[in-house]
C-alpha cells in the first residue's frame, strides 16, 4: 500500500471526524465507559484532529523522512488520560510503511476502536496494517506510553526489541506579572482542558515575588463548571481537606487550589507554584528537571523555551512527545 493512498485514507477519517457532534451515540458510549471524556473533551479532541488529518498537513510533515525499509511489527501501547491521545503514534506507524499492534488503553477504548474501523473503511488494505491486540508478544519494535513504574516493567519485557518508553511528565507555566487578561484567560486552557489530566496541562507555576493572584483566580472562571463533575470534584475537596487537616497554606477560589510547592507533578484540583526572583532560577529548574518536563509555557521572548499561553494542548503534528522524533525511530528500524 502506497503512501498517498494512506494519506487519503486519513483524511477520509478527519472528515469523519468533523461530522461528529456531542449528543451522538459514540460520544456518549465513549464517556460511559470514562466519565473523563465529558462532551465538551471528547470535541477538543476531535477538532484537533479532524484538522490535522488532511493531505496536505501531513504531506508538510511527512516531507523530511524517507521510507527505504522493511516493514516491522510495531506493538503500540496507548495511553487514554486523554481522547484519542495514543493516534498520533498510530500515524507514524502507518505512514512509515510497517504494521501497527494496537493494545489501546482501557479508558479509551471506544474512540480508538471506531477511528482503526473507520480507517478500514475508508480503505480496506488497511486491515493488513492496523491489527489490535491484547498481547504484544510478537512485535518487532514498540512505543509504549506509561507511568515511571510501568515503564521499568516494558524495559524489562521488551528488551530485545528496539523500543521508545515514556514516562510520566508534567508541564510548567511562566508568568512575568503583566500578563493581560487574555493571556490568563489562554492559560485557564493550558491548565483546564481536559481536566489537567494530559502531560502538556500545566500543572505548575513559577511567579514573581509578591504576585497578586487576583488576576490570575479571575480568569479562572471560565472553567468553574468543572466543580460540576463528580471526579474532579472529588479531587478536588479531597486535597482540599488534606491541606486544611494539615494546616498546609494554600489559595482556593472554590475549585482551584494553589499550593506554594518546588514540585512540579501536582494533584487533580491543584496548581503548585513557586515565586521566582530572576529569570536565571527558572532556567536551572527547567534544566535540572528537563527529563521530567513535558513543555513550558509562558512568552517565548522571556524565555526561549516557551510555548505561548493557550496552545499547550494544539502541538503541531511533527511536536514529539518527550522531543523523541517517532518517524526517525521508526524509519531506522
């Protein structure tokens, strides 16, 4: 099978997916099985998607990489913190030419499961290709998505076979102070979407000394509702229970707690944050915890680094997750 007849195939599934609307029997399938994937999430995904599948995007993307190989069995094991988050590894298994071992996670199975059937559908070669699995025993190469302990488990299983293990990361956000309310507005999306349940949800602060959360607690309240959702509110109160009980000092505006913390991974419901004097504190933080850091985001003038507010959650196509180039790893199989 050729690659422009695979390209055209995926774009037949981003049309797919643009037809999609919440209220349709698949969503709510979809949030039965994980009351994570409220409507409102699974639409985010999916227009993120539904984007991306095009022609001629994915021409863009696919333009640097050569295809001169054999074709491998290469077991896939997705992550589901977030819809449809395990198809980009998916799309570099196929357009790479070699045959994808999906082991799709059991909290998105269903969404997963409808995007491989609509895939077939759109081109029936394709059922040579994707395959899924609940074993992976006779992969070639894998990608597994997971915790720092299941990582150790696939580095042991699979050690004969060339592999990408990822681990658990989280994603900071920098604030200089003079941030305008659209600024904080796009942050709310960098820490909300989705719950704060991806790695590129920001999940920590750096602030300047003496900053005045107002602002910040302010353009918050765009996502109030999510005190609305059982899960998170369970979250939520939890940890807010925890800090009272230990006295731990913390702001809280009703469904957002912040914590003045150096660490950077913190629980659902919570935003740590540390305050910073100089630019040069940032800089070594990042660095020292570059392995665990999946993206920063704040003004790229103040630092290099930065993913500007609000696009956290919109990587382009050829963004890698933990900057390990899949395509590069799979074309040298």
């Amino acid at each position: 099978m050729k690659l422009p007849d695979i390209l055209l195939a995926l774009e037949k599934v981003g049309n797919s997916l643009r037809i999609l609307q919440p209220g349709d029997a698949l969503l709510n399938k979809a949030e039965v099985g994980n009351k994570w994937f409220t409507p409102e999430s699974q639409m985010d995904a999916i227009h993120y998607w539904a984007n991306v599948l095009n022609v001629e995007t994915l021409s863009k993307w696919l333009t640097p990489y050569s295809f001169a190989h054999n074709a491998k069995k290469v077991g896939l094991v997705m992550a589901g913190n977030i819809p449809l988050v395990g198809l980009h590894d998916l799309l570099c298994v196929l357009v790479s030419g070699h045959k994808a071992l999906v082991k799709p996670s059991s909290d998105d199975t269903i969404l997963m499961t409808w995007l491989i059937e609509e895939l077939i559908k759109a081109d029936e070669r394709l059922k040579d290709k994707i395959e899924s699995v609940n074993r992976l025993n006779t992969c070639e190469a894998l990608i597994a998505t997971g915790s720092n302990n299941t990582s150790r488990y696939f580095d042991y299983y699979f050690k004969s076979v060339p592999r990408i293990i990822r681990k658990n990361r989280n994603s900071l956000a920098v604030l200089q102070g003079n941030e305008t309310a659209e600024d904080l507005s796009l942050l709310a999306d960098d820490i909300f979407m989705y719950f704060g349940m991806g790695c590129r949800n920001v999940s920590k602060l750096f602030v300047p000394e003496k900053y005045n959360f107002k602002t910040f607690f302010e353009a918050m309240e765009i996502y109030n509702a999510s005190i609305n959702h059982t899960k998170y509110y369970n979250n939520y109160t939890y940890h807010k229970a925890l800090f009272l009980m230990n006295m731990e000092p913390h702001l809280d505006n009703g469904f957002l707690l912040l914590k003045e913390d150096d660490r950077l991974h913190s629980p659902l419901g919570c935003i740590f944050f540390s305050y910073y004097k100089e630019r040069n504190e940032i800089i070594e933080y990042i660095d020292q915890l570059k392995e665990s850091i999946q993206i920063v985001v704040g003004n790229p003038n103040y630092i290099s680094e930065c993913v500007p507010f609000g696009q956290s959650q919109y990587p382009k196509i050829n963004e890698y997750a933990d900057e390990i180039d899949t395509m590069h790893f799979l074309n040298h199989l």
